[in-house]
C-alpha cells in the first residue's frame, strides 16, 4: 500500500515537475530577453535625451549630472571629430564605443559594456550611453530571483499537497486491505467496504465473486467429504458384518455366500474410491490447450477395448458405428476415454438386455452417442441424477452415483455438454463438443 502511494506521489510530482520546469525555463528565457530589450530601449532613450540638451560642439569638456532613474548609466558627448565635450559622473575617460551609431560591446579595462551610440550630424556630435553589464546581470538577476523563488515555494506547496491528495484518494484501498485482514480464515462472505469508488467496484466486485464461488467450492467439498464418507461407510460395515459372518460360520456354504458378499462389498469400495479419485483429478484439470488434439475414432476403439471384458461378462456387446476416421478433437485423449468409458460402464451396468451402441457424428460440432436398449433415465429424473452421489430408481444397489459428475467433469475443459434423449433403439447419453473444438487430421496433414 505504501508503495503505491509513494510510487503514484512520485509519478505525479515528476511530471509536475518536469511541466513546472518547462514553464518556469521559458518564463527564465522570454523574460531575459525583455528585460534585455527594456533595457536597451532605455540606452536609446537616454542617449537622445542627452542629444536634445543645449550643448556646445566646442569647448571645455563638461560633467553632466543625470536624471535620477539613470544613475546606473554613463554618458559620454564626444564632438565628430573626437573630442570629448562632456561626460556623466562615474564614466570612464576611455571612449565607450566606436565611432559607428547603434549598439556596441566594449571591454574597458576589467569591465564589459554595453553601449548606444547616437550621432547628431546637424549638430556635430556623437552621443554614447552605456550600461555595465555587471550591473545589468545583477539587476536581471534579481528580477529572475523574484520570480523563481515564489515559483519554487509554490512548487514545494503542491508537493505537500499532491501528497495528501494521493493519500486521500488511496485511503479507499486502505480500508479494503483492512477489511480483508480483519476477516477470519473461515468467512467467506462478502466485503463490507462502503463507500467504494467507481473506479474500484470492479475490483470489490470480483473480490466478492471469488469469495462467493469459494464459498460454493466450500460447501461442495463438505458436501463431498461427507456424501463420501457416507457412501463408504456402508459397504465397510457390510465388510465387517459378512467378515464376522464368515469367521463364525460352521456351515461351508454359509461361510462361501459371506465370502462372495465381501467380495462384492470389497468391488463396490474399490469402484467408489477409484471414482472418488477420477473426479478429484478432472476437476483439478485446467482447459485444454487448443493444440492438443485426440483421434476420435483411437479413443472409441480405446473404450470398447477397455469394457471389452464386462461386456463379455454382462452378455452385452459393444457395437461401434464410428466412421470419422480423420477427426480429432481438441481435448486430452485420456479425458475422453474416461468419459465415454463411464457411459459405457453405465449402459452395461444400467441398461436392459442388448448390445451396447456407440455412434460418432460431425455435423455442427461433434457429437458421441452411447445407446441401449433399456428405459433410461425419466425426464423428471434427469437434473438429479447429474448431482454427486445421486442414482436414479432402476439403478442397481452397487452404483456410486458418480459417473455422470466424472463425465461432465471431463469434458468441461474441452467445453463439452452431457445430454441425454430417447433413440430409435432406446436410449441415448451424448457427448456434445463445438465445431471450433473439431479439425480433420486429413486437411490438418495437407
């Protein structure tokens, strides 16, 4: 926070500044050249005052005494043919110029000048008055002091002022970051901070989204933990009741059915756990990047390998209608192969009697097709069944309830959709992805 004051106190003050010295420079500059200007206007002034005065060509050389506002010039009056008729008290004995009219510099022992040189040829005169330029420097240098040091006094005032300006208005975010370091670890509930400016509220707005969705992330994974933790806790006590059954049986066939019950409750715990972790790690997943790309056609092959054995076991088979050779898909090949797995397993597990139909088609994106022949899922049924844990009235005693929430997980980076529809041979759970998620490997080659 302090930081940011100081780094924003220092932008501004620096271009302030660099402004300020830009003025205050050009101010330097024109100035000068006016008071230059006023100044030598006063030389050309002075010189024909003393012009207009009654003074013999002739003569012995006179002092003149000058008017009050010119005692910081000297005046010489020399004939035209180079004696000197008269001269203001302080001027030196040399000539002040040259015999040519206008202005001049001179170097006349240790001291320059600047002198105006007026010629009355009616009269037979020349006429020279002269500024020294210390005097003239230190009286431009006193002006420019006069001018400069309220400016700076100024400039210093805005500084102060700047800083408590920049202060005032970061004092916003002061009582955002307080409010955020007074909050408990465990509330996640929106910030209290009022009045906000405008130009903040996005930023409290987003705050309060993140709070809000990590409230509802919260709440899942309570909701998980505890869902999970009953849903383990049946088939572990079954474990111990038929384990103890089996211990205290005397009768083989007793001890044989408790044994084929541990075993089923030990397939169950393991299908949950192995669930449990499937949809921890797809939801852990990041979207795919659009680089990456997977074969259609490879990963159905895949999947029918994969349940090629519980197909033979539940006398169902697997019948792939998969002609898109050429398309890929942009998702992580093992992403797909996990959900259409779990669609898979779900008809063998769920469906009536019949082969198991998987379809592929590319028109305005792609579509999977996962079809059986059983009643599937009741339209009422549909939105509760995708929750965690949740199983529809049909479904066998051993299902976890997860395999949905593992599908929508896995295609969701890949902006995929889970829906389900009556088919002409029963019913049908489709994988819906978008056209820019589709390329043909074929054009792709060319």
């Amino acid at each position: 926070m302090t930081a940011l004051r100081i780094r924003l106190f220092v932008l501004v003050l620096g271009v302030t500044v660099m402004v300020w010295a830009g003025a205050a420079g050009w101010t330097s500059f024109s100035t000068r050249a006016e008071i230059e200007r006023v100044l030598d206007r006063r030389l050309v002034e002075a010189a024909r005052m003393v012009a207009a005065l009654d003074i013999p060509a002739s003569g012995p050389a006179r002092r003149l005494t000058p008017a009050p506002y010119s005692r910081q010039l000297s005046c010489q009056i020399w004939s035209l043919n180079g004696a000197l008729v008269g001269q203001s008290a302080g001027a030196p004995d040399a000539p002040l110029a040259g015999r040519a009219p206008g202005f001049s510099s001179r170097q006349i022992g240790n001291e320059q000048w600047r002198v105006y040189t007026h010629v009355d040829t009616a009269r037979g005169i020349r006429v020279m008055v002269g500024d020294s330029l210390a005097v003239r420097q230190h009286l431009v240098s006193d002006l420019m002091l006069g001018l400069l040091l309220p400016a700076a006094v100024g400039l210093i005032a805005l500084a102060l002022l700047l800083w408590f300006g920049v202060r005032s208005g970061l004092s916003p975010l002061g009582r955002i970051a307080r409010a955020i370091e007074q909050r408990s670890p465990h509330s996640l509930e929106p910030l209290a901070v009022d009045p906000v400016p405008e130009e903040l509220r996005p930023l409290v707005q987003a705050m309060d989204d993140l709070l809000a969705r990590l409230e509802g992330a919260r709440r899942a994974e309570r909701d998980f933990v505890a869902n999970a933790a009953h849903e383990l806790q049946t088939p572990l006590a079954g474990l111990k009741t038929q384990a103890e059954v089996a211990r205290r049986a005397t009768d083989p066939a007793m001890r044989d059915h408790a044994l084929e019950r541990i075993a089923i409750s030990v397939d169950r715990t393991s299908r949950l756990v192995r669930q449990l972790l499937e949809l921890a790690r797809q939801e852990g997943r990041e979207a795919e990047p659009a680089n990456r790309f997977s074969r259609v056609r490879d990963v159905v092959n895949g999947v029918t390998s994969d349940y090629a054995h519980l197909a033979a076991t539940s006398d169902r088979p697997i019948v792939t209608a998969c002609t898109l050779r050429d398309v890929e898909l942009a998702i992580d090949a093992e992403a797909l192969r996990l959900a259409l797995g779990n669609l898979v397993e779900n008809a063998l597990h769920h469906g009536s009697t019949g082969p198991v139909r998987i379809e592929c088609a590319a028109s305005n994106g792609l579509e999977l097709r996962v079809i059986d022949g059983g009643a599937g899922i009741a339209a009422e049924e549909v939105e509760r069944v995708r929750h965690r844990f949740e199983r529809g009235p049909r479904a066998m005693s051993g299902g976890t309830g997860l395999g949905l929430s593992i599908v929508e997980a896995a295609i969701a980076p890949a902006e995929g959709m889970l829906e389900f529809c009556s088919h002409d041979a029963g019913f049908a759970a489709v994988l819906r992805f978008p056209s820019q998620r589709v390329r043909s490997s074929t054009n792709q080659d060319s």
